[in-house]
C-alpha cells in the first residue's frame, strides 16, 4: 500500500490490518480470548461465545476463574516465562466451563501480547472432547474385544498377575476357568458370520450373568472365554468336607453356574440355539504357581473336559487323591528352593572295558570312573526327598525350570571342584520334558556351564526316550541345538518307553542307557537277555555307548562284559551319594 505524506495512508493501512486481523479472529473456528494480567477477558470471538454458550457481552469482563477449571490450573493460562516473551506460545490442557455449568476438555494456545494497555494474553481454545473420547476408546480396546466389550486375554493376564500376587501374600486362592464353546464352528457355519458374532455378544453377556460382580469375564479367543475368581479363602482340613469348602469348591460352583448359564436357548434373528461349553479349572496355588501355568492348565482341563466320556467341567490335578496333602506339598517345595533345601547326589558311571574281572572294590573304583550323573534330592525337615517325590508336582506347578536351573548350576560348580582337584569326569544331568521345553533352555544350560568354566564336551545331558519321543520334532530341535553347543546327549530309561527301536536313529545322542528294568533281571531271565543283547547291538550299529543301568550283582555284571557293553551304572559300583563321600582319584 502506497502511505500518503498527510499520514491518511498510514490510517488506511491500520484499519485495514485491523479488518483483516479482526476477520481472521471471527472466521476461526477455535474460540478466541483476550484478556489482561489479572485474567479479565476483555475481547472474544463469535466461536468463544458458542463454545461457552454466552452472549458476547457478557463473556467480556468474566475472569478466566468463571471459564476454566480446575483453578489450580487457571494459573497456568497468565504465568508468563522467558520462552511466552520471546513470542512462543505455551500449550495448556484445562477444562473449560460453560454458561450452563457443563465442562469440556480444552487445549490452549496461549501467547502473550505487549502494547499500549500494558500485557494482555491471546488465548486460542479448542474443545478436545471428540479427541479425549476416540483416545479413551483406543485405550479401552487395547483392553478390550471389540466384538463381546469383555476384557480382552492381555487385560485378563494383568487382572490374574495382580490376584496371584495378593494370593500369595495373603494365602488365599486363585481359581482360572476356561470355557470352551461345543460345536461353535457348526453354527458359525450354519448361521453365517453375522449370527455366529450375535451368538457370541449373548454368551459374553451370559457369563457375565453367571459370574459373580468381582470376577473377571474376558474372551480369550475365537469361541473360548476365561472367568477369574480371586480372593477365595482356602480350604482349612476342618472345612474339608463341607459343601462350600475352599477355592475348589467355589470354582466347580462358578462352573455349575456357567453351564447353567447356557441351558436356556439363544434367538438368534427368531432361531433357536442351544450350545454348551467345557470347562477347565486350574487353581492358585494347587494346580500351579504363576499365572502362566494357571492359564495353560485351565487350557489343558478344558481339552480333557471335551473329550468324550469326560466333562463338562474338569478340574487340572482333580485326579490327584489328597489335595490337601498335594496343597501342602506346593507350598513346602516352593519355599524348599528359596530356602535352599535342595541337594545333589551323585552316581558314578564306570567305564567296565576297563575293570579287571570280577566285582570292583570301591575304594578301587576311581580310576574307571567315566562320569558321574548329578540327582537331585529334596533335604525336608522330615528327611531326604527323593526325585519321585516331587519332580512331578514340580513340572505341574511350573517349579522345575528353578530346580532345572538350581541343579545346574550346583553341578557345575562340583565339576569344577573336582577338575581343580585333579579329576577328569564327565558330569551327567538328567532333563525332563517340560524344562527341554523352554524356549530358552539351551542358551540357559550353555551359559551356566561355560560360565562355571567347562566344556560342554565334559557334561552329559539325559533325556528320558519317552521325552525324547513326545513330539519328536520339537524335541529334536532342540537335541540338536545341545549337540551343536558341543554338550554329549544320552537317551535314558531306553526300553521303558516302548517306542521302536528304528526311532533312535534319529536322535543326535551318542549315549544309551538301557532301562534298569531289563538289566535287574539279568541273567536268568531270557526275554530280558535278548532285549539286552539287541539294545547293546543296536547301540553299537548307531555309533553310540551303551550304559546298562541299576546293575546289582557280579552276575548281572558279568554278563554285561561279556557282550561288549562299554559302561555301566548301578548300586554295585555305588549308590548315589553327596560329594563329600566319594572317593575321587
Ligand atoms: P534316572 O535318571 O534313571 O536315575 C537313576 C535312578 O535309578 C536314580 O534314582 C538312582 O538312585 C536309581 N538307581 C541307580 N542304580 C540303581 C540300582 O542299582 N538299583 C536300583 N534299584 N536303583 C538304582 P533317583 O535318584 O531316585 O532318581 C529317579 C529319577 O528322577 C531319575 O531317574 C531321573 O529321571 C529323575 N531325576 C533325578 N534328578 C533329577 C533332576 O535333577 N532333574 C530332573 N528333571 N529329573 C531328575
Ligand atoms: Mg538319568
Ligand atoms: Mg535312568
């Protein structure tokens, strides 16, 4: 623009950057509020007296006290700071009140203006609700499934991991059911994908009805669902036998309640459905000690629960005779390891190729020792536990990776002892199918033994041929994985298992050790013999060492020798025992 030496251009100028600035402020969409030091709002625009429902007379002169809340906050919207003075704006979340006393979220853009009145600030606010609302319900839905509005499995894993804790310190009980819908596959199809979504809104909402108010409903998957019942006291031996005794009952009540649940038809668009479920339970602290294994046992009862003849609720370890008993027991065992009441026993596993003929001295035995195979024992305050006793309960409960992990470790360092002593013996580890399982096992077992010091070509690792023979492809991953660390394998119990011989061709194991079973009955019974004699050939064929295990006598001995078999394990040579009483070199 073209200023006039009489200074009317400079006028023009003004009023039209006036205009300009006054029609930018109307046509915005966010409200606009101008107002002094002491928060008197001295000029607004037409969105500010929309968004707050007042006449524009009268939004001029409130304070920002009468507009915004909480107050605590209103302070924010006239503090000025360096960065507000050097022309930033600050952005400030508040809710703002209306005229008719409702309030919505806002976010504030507020900048600070000097001029001729002194300071005043310019404030631009924008309602957020719809924002606030899709960023609630984004949150609500990482929570949640969609389709039934239950709680979703990842919600459902943070509500058991908090009930598992309190359970623990307050030794209540924990009870984790998983319902399985019969046959939902078959009015999925038969309904279409409409009615089979319909079908399951109404089982949400029908669980929801046969759960108590704390419990947690949450859909796990596709047709399966999970109720989680905490706090339940447990049971006492007095109130045993009593109807309502304890977590167990409580949760087959809950289970009572959900079959009930589903008795009634559904109407789907005017069809009538009828479906059932089956239930699993799984219990805090009976059938297992974290909320991982509570998930995967209810997973597991609620399978056997479907099978036919069985359901329709099955409880894990309901076949175990005295719960009470098998209470009790969880409880000590899971204190035995954090109170270090474990021990190692060890065998020795003699090299017979070696022996000169005849039942060995032990005082003699050192030399033709080849390895010794760590046992594992539980030291209770009632005496020595063995292995039988609890290695089982330990798999159920989700306690065997820790004793896994214990007996490593412990073996380790012996091994080592008596490297440093002048001993050169292989140790031997006995896994069990669930620790061979983990996904991170191999990694485990190779950092524990090269950080102890040795070499995986000195440490054995035993795995039962029935383990070796569940899933075998799975198994055989990880067999390979040991091999490739370097660590020897050995195939133990070998015959007990049943499974045909032709299978352990494909196992990368170089050691066999032939079930005690045979052996005892050497040499009088024939079967037996000839089991040995093809185990022993078989052994030779695939390139691996046989170990004949549980050898008693001289006579069982000699046999062996006699048909080639290159080691040997059994109470003749030694019973297992504590480092301390062996006699190493
Ligand atoms: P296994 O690995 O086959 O161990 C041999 C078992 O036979 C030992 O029983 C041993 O005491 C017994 N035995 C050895 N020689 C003779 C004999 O001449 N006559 C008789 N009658 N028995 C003999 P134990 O120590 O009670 O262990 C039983 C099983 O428990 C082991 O069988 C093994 O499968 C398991 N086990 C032991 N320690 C561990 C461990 O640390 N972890 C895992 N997962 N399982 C273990
Ligand atoms: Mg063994
Ligand atoms: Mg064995």
């Amino acid at each position: 623009m073209e200023l006039k030496t009489d200074g009317t251009g400079l006028e023009e100028a003004l009023a039209d950057s006036e205009n300009r600035f006054r029609c930018l402020v109307e046509y915005a969409s966010d409200g606009y509020l101008l107002y002094d030091e002491d928060g008197t709002v001295v000029d607004v625009n037409s969105s500010a007296c929309a968004a707050y429902g007042y006449p524009r007379g009268e939004l001029t002169g409130l304070s920002l006290g009468d507009l915004f809340e909480p107050q605590a906050s209103v302070a924010d919207l006239t503090e000025v700071d360096d960065a507000l003075c050097g022309g930033a704006a600050r952005t400030v979340e508040i809710n703002a009140r209306c005229q008719d006393g409702h309030t919505f979220p806002a976010e504030i853009r507020v900048g600070v203006l000097e001029g001729r009145e002194g300071r005043r600030f310019m404030a631009l606010v924008r309602d957020v609700s719809e924002r606030e609302l899709s960023r609630e319900r984004i949150e609500y839905l990482s929570g949640h499934d969609e389709l039934t509005e239950l709680p979703n499995c990842r919600l459902f894993r943070t509500e058991a991991d908090a009930a598992v804790e309190r359970a623990r310190r307050a030794e209540r009980q924990v009870a984790v059911l998983h319902v399985d819908l019969n046959r939902f596959s078959l009015v999925n199809q038969g309904l279409g994908g409409h009615g089979g979504d319909e079908l399951l809104r109404q089982t949400a909402g029908r669980l929801r009805e046969a759960a108590r108010p704390m419990d947690v409903v949450a859909r796990y998957a596709a047709d399966e669902f999970l109720i989680l019942a905490a706090d339940l006291e447990p049971e006492s031996p007095a109130a045993r036998a009593g109807p309502n005794a304890g977590g167990a009952a409580q949760a087959h009540e809950l289970a009572a309640a959900v079959h009930a649940a589903l008795e009634r038809p559904f109407d789907l668009d005017g069809t009538e459905v009828y479906i059932d479920a089956a239930v699993g339970i799984s219990l805090f602290p009976l059938d297992a000690d974290s909320t991982t294994v509570l998930l995967r046992h209810a997973d597991q009862a609620a399978a056997q629960a479907k099978r036919p003849g069985e359901g329709p609720t099955h409880q894990f370890a309901e076949e175990t005779s005295d719960k009470w008993g098998r209470l009790w027991l969880a409880t000590r065992l899971r204190k035995a390891i954090e109170q270090d009441e474990l021990r190692l026993h060890y065998q020795p596993i003699v090299s017979l190729e070696s022996l000169p003929p005849g039942a060995p001295a032990r005082a003699d035995l050192a030399p033709h020792v080849f390895a010794y195979e760590a046992l594992v024992r539980w030291q209770d305050r009632d005496g020595l536990v063995p292995p039988a006793g609890f290695i089982s309960l330990a798999e159920d409960l989700g306690l065997i990776d820790d004793i896994g992990e214990w007996v490593v470790r412990e073996g380790c360092r012996q091994a080592l002892e008596w490297r440093r002593a002048g001993a050169r013996v292989s140790m031997s580890f006995n896994l069990s199918l669930r620790e061979l399982w983990q996904p991170d096992i191999v990694e485990r077992i190779a950092g524990e033994v090269r950080g102890a010091g040795l070499e995986p070509s000195s440490v054995i690792v035993e795995i039962t041929e029935s383990s070796a023979m569940t899933d075998p492809t799975r198994t055989q991953r990880v067999l390979y994985e040991l091999r490739r660390h370097g660590f020897s394998l050995a195939i133990d119990d070998f015959g007990a298992g049943h499974s045909s011989f032709s299978r352990l061709a494909e196992l990368p194991c170089e050691i066999l050790k032939i079930d005690r079973s045979f052996v005892a009955r050497l040499p009088g019974d024939a079967s037996s013999a000839a089991m040995v004699t093809a185990m022993l050939e078989l052994a030779e064929r695939l390139g691996m060492r046989a170990i004949a295990e549980g050898i008693e006598t001289p006579e069982q001995l000699a046999f062996l020798v006699e048909r080639g078999c290159p080691l040997g394990q059994g109470f003749l040579f030694g019973r297992p025992a504590p480092a301390s009483d062996l006699v190493l070199v």
